[in-house]
C-alpha cells in the first residue's frame, strides 16, 4: 500500500475504465431472484446488489435498477425465491439475466428446471442447492441524500422457509465454500467463488472475555 490515493466525488463521475463502487463493495452475493406475475408466468433473473439484513426475522433484499419484472410480480404477489448460484450453475445464472419478452420463461431459456415450494407459490431453481422461499415485507424507491428519487427499487423480504442439500451440511454446520457460491467482482464481467484454502478464523472480543 502507499499514500497516495486516488480521488473522486461521483456526482462528477469517476474518471476510471469502469465504476470501482461494485467492486470495492465486493465480492457481493447474487441475488437470483425467482418470481411470478398473478397470471402465474414465471420469472428469473440474477441481481448484484444483494445482501442478508437481518437475523429474526430473517430478512434478505435486493435492489433493482429500473421497475423490472422482478420488482413488479413480487408487489403484485408478495412472494420470492432466492437461488444461490454456485460455480456450476454460472452460465445458466448468466443466461437468464438476458432481456426477454415479458411472456417468456427464463428457466426454459437457461435450461433450469422449476421446483414446487412449501410456503410460496413461486418456483425454486431445482438445480440450485440452496433456496430460501419469501414474503415480501417491504419495497421502496432510493432516493439521493437530497430527497430526488431515483429509478432503483429495493425490495426486501422475510424468508418463511429454507431448502439446503444434505450435503453442505457437516455435523449441522452449513459448509459455505463446499457450496462454490459464485460473487459479482469488479468490471463488467469478473466473477469470483470461494476456496477454503481462503479460509481463517476469527474469534469475537466477546466471546473471548466469555471463555476466560
């Protein structure tokens, strides 16, 4: 590391080959967001701002750019499924973020097979390891720290149910590199996934004082 640092206030843009907020704030989860209009055509599409936010209720959320399908069957429904993406289900992830008429299926288009759920009436990724089914708590348009709204959508919802396969699970504890889940990086095309020759602990303050 040195002491110079490069500056820039984004109102005037970054100057920079491409945008370092997403990759700096990274690797991100992807959000692959399953959904379905009240007519029942189904929906499926990857987002890169996405996250967990809460414990009890479990909340997750993620935000859209623009009120696309995503957005509008689940306010429409109250329901969603989160599929996590794992290095083998990368390309098919890539295939179904593709613009397509609002009448088409992306599970057809990127060769995924839709699964019942237990508590929505959404499909999950049958192919997917991991699904949590949700109820939408809440949605709402960003604004800028001035108050003008902007064209971006977050949506948050309460996971109700949970799907993991067996064999991420060792002694009850959820493997998460064994999993290969894939995270959005810097530029316009970097992916990365998990090693757990990445691995290392650490123990809190907390629990320290606590063992002592």
């Amino acid at each position: 590391m040195t002491t110079k640092r490069y500056y820039y206030e984004p109102a005037n843009g970054h100057g920079l080959p491409h945008d370092p907020l997403n990759a700096i704030i990274g690797p991100r989860p992807i959000g692959w967001i399953s959904s379905q209009d009240s007519e029942g055509q189904r929906n499926l599409a990857p987002y890169s701002f996405f996250n967990c936010f809460n414990y009890r209720p479990p909340i997750i959320g993620f935000a859209s750019s623009g009120w696309k399908d995503s957005v509008r069957n689940i306010v429409q429904t109250g329901e969603f499924v989160w599929n996590l993406t794992t290095r083998a289900l990368a390309e098919k992830m890539n295939e179904s973020s593709a613009t397509l008429a609002h009448n088409e299926d992306e599970f057809l288009v990127a060769g995924l097979t839709p699964a019942a759920s237990r508590r929505v009436s959404v499909a999950r990724v049958a192919e997917s390891p991991v699904n949590f089914e949700c109820r939408l708590s809440q949605h709402l348009q960003l604004s800028g720290a001035d108050g003008t709204l902007v064209d971006t959508w977050l949506v948050l919802g309460e996971v109700v149910a949970v799907h993991i396969d067996e064999t991420l699970l060792e002694n009850g504890i959820y493997q998460t590199a064994k999993a290969q889940p894939v995270l959005r990086a810097g530029g316009p095309s970097a992916y990365y996934t998990i090693d757990e020759a990445q691995r290392f602990d650490l123990i809190r303050p907390d629990a320290r004082r606590a063992a002592d």
